[in-house]
C-alpha cells in the first residue's frame, strides 16, 4: 500500500463523520484500557485466575487500567469438549446464557455475575464479558419463552445467519421478538453490573448491522453506561460510520497475535494479523478515531501468554522487546484501545514498565488528533519506516503539545534524519524528550533517531 496520505481527503472524512455521528459521546471518551483473559487463559478462565488477573490490573488503575474482561467459554462446563453438547453450555429459563457453577461458585442461586462484577468494582475497576452474538441453538429447539413477553425462541432464531466459525448459536431475526430476546439478555447482564461488552461474529464474517443495532438498543434500554465492543475484524472501511453509529470499539484486524510479519496467500484470511501489518491498516483508519468510536487493532499479546492461550502452545510472548516497544507505541499514538492479553499474574519487568509508562499511556488517553505522516516527504532513509505525529490540545500560553513515533520496520538497525519543518512544525529549534529514557536532545532544527530492527520511539515536542 502507498504510504503517501491525501491530508485533504483525509480532513474531508473527519469533517464528514463529525457532522454525521451525533450520538451521545459519554461512554467511552478516551480509548478504553484494561485486561481481557483470551490471549492467556482463551476459553478456560475460571473465578480464581480472574480474581487472580484482576488484582494485579487493580495494583495499576492510577495509570489508567479500567476493564476486566472474561472472554469466551464462561457458560461451559467444561471448554476442553472438542462439541458444543459435550462442552455443556449454561442457559437460564429464558434462553440466556450464565455463568456454569463449577467456574464460578459466586454465581450459585441465580446470581451470575454479580456478586463477582461486585468485587471487580470494589477494587475501583469495571467488569466485562464476551460473547457469541445470538441464541444457542439448543434452547430454539427446545423453544423456550423469551423473559417477560409472548415470544419464544424460534420467533426470534434466525437459522439462516449461524456462525460459519462457531456452531453454537444461530443468528437473531430482525424483528419484535429478536429485539426482545437481546433486550432481556441485556437487562440480565446489566443488572449484574455489567461496564463492557466484547460481542463476536458479528462486524466481519459476517457483518451483522441488523444485530449491532439490536444489542445498542437494548444496551440503551437498560439505562447503564455499558460499552460495547465489536468482533472480529476486519470490519469492512465502508462500515465504520455505521458501526459507529452503535458501538464504541471495533475491531479492524482479523486476531492479532505475537508476530512481526506473517505471510497470506490471496483470499485467506488475515490470521494471524501481525504487528508490521498493523500500520497500514491503522492509517487507512485515522479518520474515524473520536471519542466514543476507537478502531481496534485488538489486544496486546505481552509477556506469559498461558496455560491455555487462545492460539497456540502456553508460551512467552514471541515479541522481542523492541517489537513489544513498538507495538506499544504504535497503539498508543494511534490513539487505540489498549487492551492487556499477557498472564497478569506472571507480568514481568520489562512488560510491567510498559504498562506503568506515564508518558505513553498520558498520549494515547489525552491526544485530541493523531495522524500518520507521508515519509516520501522526509527525505532519504524513510523507505523502510513509518511516522506518526499526535496533537494534544490545552490550555496555555501554546495551547498544544506535539507527540512524533518514529517506527523502524526494516531487518536491520537504521538512523532516521530529517527536519522538524518537514515533520510539519515551525521552522525554529526544538528538543524533544525520549519517553522511553526521558532523555532530551539539544535545541535542533533537526532530528536524528538511532533505531534497532523492529524498534521505535516517541518524542514529546518542547
């Protein structure tokens, strides 16, 4: 893909979305940050390691860390089953699905999440879940009757829009009783005190608009601020102002793991998404980054990544630290959610420093605007590279402060040379502070950045 961006096409397209989405913008107003259990524990999380996870994540929420999310397989009894029916899924009275008990003892009696979203807020955190979107397909045969209405299941079944990946439920039709049966499934999960949910199959293979708009709706009906989070990618570019109509997050990558580069034959599909692929996707999707819309790379696949990950042997994080670096900086100055894979309770140095970096993470939750900048204007030695440039407006005698990511993608260590002007500030001298070491280059009309293969770094602009 060409790395040159029309700055003018690209400030039409934000003006466009900014006149066209007026939804309240409440939920999410800064990329949303915290931990999901996928990438360590996939379908196997239980109550213990949740709690486990969720307390580390506590011992850093000053910096920003918000959501704890269960991931898929919460409803089954045991997620090792190779079928849906040996797995043993777990449905109340009405169809919906909840919390098996030999996981989750604190869900015993009916009451599901609750008393476990309880403690999740009493450590000043906010709970989430995933989950399939549509009705398992045992309790549209045994036809079940849809909590406080005259319908049942098979009113609101659409058995013309499974999964093609996952063949535990069919689709929800569009009509009264499929947007009854999200609304009671949304009324339940609220009333646990649900913050966030992460809803799957849904914004690409296939994209579902008729459901998106269900599961919104009936999230509003609930009356609680609950975010809502779309999966998997990658949804399609023409979607994004539709799906922004509705939800707060969604994803533009097929799962993104611990690669740097993965190859892919014409017509497969992008799994696994790598880190180098991840910069030109996020640069086609700049325009639509606001508060309460955050294109999603998905999450970041750090540190242990065990016992039973989503993908994969039990393994530590194949991404050296100068791609773990990068990958950071590349979500953070793209202003994109920053979402924790790594086995918490296993965090290591390294992975624990750059969670806690002030300067990173006070950029991605603070930048009014950020943007790629077109290389072929830097001149020489930027074949091989990518910028990023974030603004953050505030008060003061300047009224902003620059934020630059210089990005070395190449196979061999590189030095980045070229001139604040060309980068788009004023002709004058500046420093720059590194926030990787803190240190600050001299006054210069120029900068020069000394990079590893695969490595990065951010400059805040004095």
């Amino acid at each position: 893909m060409s790395r040159t961006i029309s700055f003018l096409a690209s400030i039409a397209a934000v003006v466009i979305l900014a006149a066209t989405l007026t939804h309240a913008q409440t939920l999410a107003p800064t990329p949303p940050m915290g931990w999901n259990s996928w990438d360590a524990y996939g379908l196997t999380i239980d109550e213990a390691d949740f709690k486990a996870n969720t307390s580390v994540l506590a011992e850093v929420e000053q910096f920003g860390w918000k959501y704890a999310v269960i991931d898929e397989g919460w409803y089954m009894e045991d997620p090792f089953a190779k079928t849906v029916e040996q797995k043993k899924y777990l449905w109340d009275g009405n169809g919906i699905l909840i919390p098996v008990l030999n996981r989750f003892p604190s869900s015993a009696d009916g009451a599901g999440f609750k008393p476990l979203a309880d403690w999740v807020h009493k450590q000043g955190l906010k709970f989430g879940i995933h989950i399939v979107r549509g009705i398992p397909r045992q309790v549209v045969k045994d036809n079940l009757p849809i909590a406080g209405t005259r319908f049942h299941a098979v009113d609101a079944s659409d058995e013309t829009s499974p999964c093609p990946w996952d063949d535990g439920n069919w689709g929800i039709k569009d009509n009264a009783a499929g947007q009854a049966y999200y609304d009671s499934m949304m009324k339940l999960y609220a009333g646990w005190g649900l913050d966030f949910i992460k809803v799957d199959c849904i914004s690409d293979h296939p994209y579902r608009p008729t459901e998106i708009r269900q599961i919104a709706e009936a999230i509003k009906k609930t009356g609680r601020p609950i975010v809502l989070s779309l999966s998997p990618g990658p949804t399609n570019l023409k979607n994004a102002m539709a799906v922004g109509q509705y939800a707060q997050m969604w994803r533009i990558t097929d799962d993104h793991w611990d690669v740097w580069s993965a190859a892919h034959k014409a017509g497969d599909t992008e799994f696994p998404f790598s880190i180098r692929d991840e910069f030109d996707r996020l640069a086609k999707w700049f325009p639509y980054t606001r508060p309460d819309n955050w294109p999603d790379p998905d999450m970041l696949p750090w540190g242990w990544l065990g016992p039973h990950p989503g993908w994969g042997e039990a393994r530590q994080s194949r991404e050296t630290h100068d791609e773990q670096r990068t990958e950071f900086a590349l979500w953070a100055i793209t202003r994109s959610p920053l979402i924790l894979g790594a086995n918490l309770v296993k965090l290591d140095e390294f992975t624990h420093g750059l969670v806690t970096n002030q300067t990173v993470l006070f950029m991605n939750q603070n930048a009014s605007y950020s943007r790629p900048v077109d290389t072929s204007t830097l001149g020489a030695g930027f074949e091989n590279a990518r910028v990023w440039r974030a603004t953050i407006n505030e008060p003061g005698a300047r009224g902003y402060t620059e934020y630059f990511g210089f990005f070395n993608l190449d196979e061999k260590p590189a030095t980045l040379r070229t001139t604040w002007k060309l980068l788009g500030l004023d002709s004058a001298k500046h420093s720059a502070q590194n926030a990787w070491d803190d240190s600050i280059t001299k006054e210069s009309k120029e900068i020069s950045v000394a990079l590893p293969a695969h490595g990065s770094a951010i400059y805040q602009v004095r």
